[in-house]
C-alpha cells in the first residue's frame, strides 16, 4: 500500500471518528461495563490487522474529582490476523496478546487510552521484516468515544517490537479503528 492510500485511510478514520463526536446520541454515562469484546482493522506500511479482543470489566479505577475524570484499567485479551501485501513474504502471521490499558475518562464520553503489554506472534519472519523473536511487546495509546452506554469507537496507533532483545528489531507500526461492545 503507498503512503498515499495509508494516508488517505488514516484520515477517513479521523474524520469518521470526528463526525460521530458532533452527532447527537442518547445519553451515554461513563462506561462501568462488566467487560466486553472489541473488533479492530488496522492499517500498516505493508501489511494490515484485524484482532478480536475479550476486554475485562474494569480491574482498577481512580475518580480524580473535580473534572479531572476518571482512570480505568482493564485487561484486553485477543487474537489478531496480519496479512501483508504488495508481494511481501511471508503474507501472513497470527498473533496473541494480553494487554494491561488505561482508560482516562475526560467526561461522560470521552476518553484517551495507552497500555503495554506481551504479544505472541506464530513467526518471527513477516511482510518482508525479520522480528527475530516471538515474543514482542505492544505499545498502544489512543483516543476514543462513547457511543452508547454500550458501545464505544477509538482509533489507535501501536507499536510492535521486541524492546532490542535480539536483532534486527524493526517493529511493526499499525494505525486502527477500534468498535467495542460492552456487556
């Protein structure tokens, strides 16, 4: 995919992200889920993701007071599919991953998100790069929206590498669109 299209992609997202912000909606509270699943599509230099999470209900939460919101950290737990494109090799790579994210709450709708956590991927070669190792730390941080009381969209960049345990570490760079369904 050229830098173009990746680029083109990338601001529909935000821009789709934008207008959902300006559309009025029911009353929304802060989410207090008893967990929920996730579906995300993202987009990279070569390849492209598609993970389904099981995130838990809220583990840990700290109200600020005032209007400084509300801190959330839950546990996402999911399986991703990496596919590459352009004629890259291997095409193909499954990932697991389990992932600690905090969830600032800025007010009854929205929210900014970061986490890291352990990945396993089913090969340490894909989409041209050798990742040298399986294991691989996720770096995530986003921002996002809450629909309804029981759904939410954000849109994320993360950062896939190995924290230079063995080289080379180029790393995998992934932008994404996130829908959560909150039980």
């Amino acid at each position: 995919m050229n830098r173009g299209h990746k680029n083109k992609i990338v601001a529909s997202a935000l821009t789709a992200l934008a207008m959902t912000c300006v559309i009025p909606m029911a009353h929304a509270q802060q989410s207090r889920s008893n967990g929920g699943v996730s579906v995300q599509m993202g987009v990279g230099e070569k390849y492209n993701r598609t993970t389904v999470n099981y995130e838990t209900a809220p583990l840990w939460n700290y109200d600020f007071g005032g209007n400084w919101g509300r801190l959330d950290l839950t546990g996402e737990l999911g399986v991703s599919y990496w596919w590459a494109h352009q004629g890259a090799h291997p095409s193909s790579a499954w990932q697991l991953n389990a992932i600690p994210m905090f969830r600032w709450w800025l007010g009854d709708r929205f929210f900014v998100e970061a986490g890291v956590g352990p990945t396993v991927f089913n090969k340490t070669r894909f989409a041209d790069k050798t990742i040298s190792t399986a294991f691989q730390f996720g770096d995530h941080i986003g921002l996002g929206f809450q629909l309804t009381e029981s759904s939410r969209i954000s849109l994320r960049y993360s950062h896939f590498s190995n924290a230079s345990i063995k080289t080379p570490n180029p790393g995998l760079d992934v932008t994404q669109l996130t829908y959560t369904y909150l039980f």
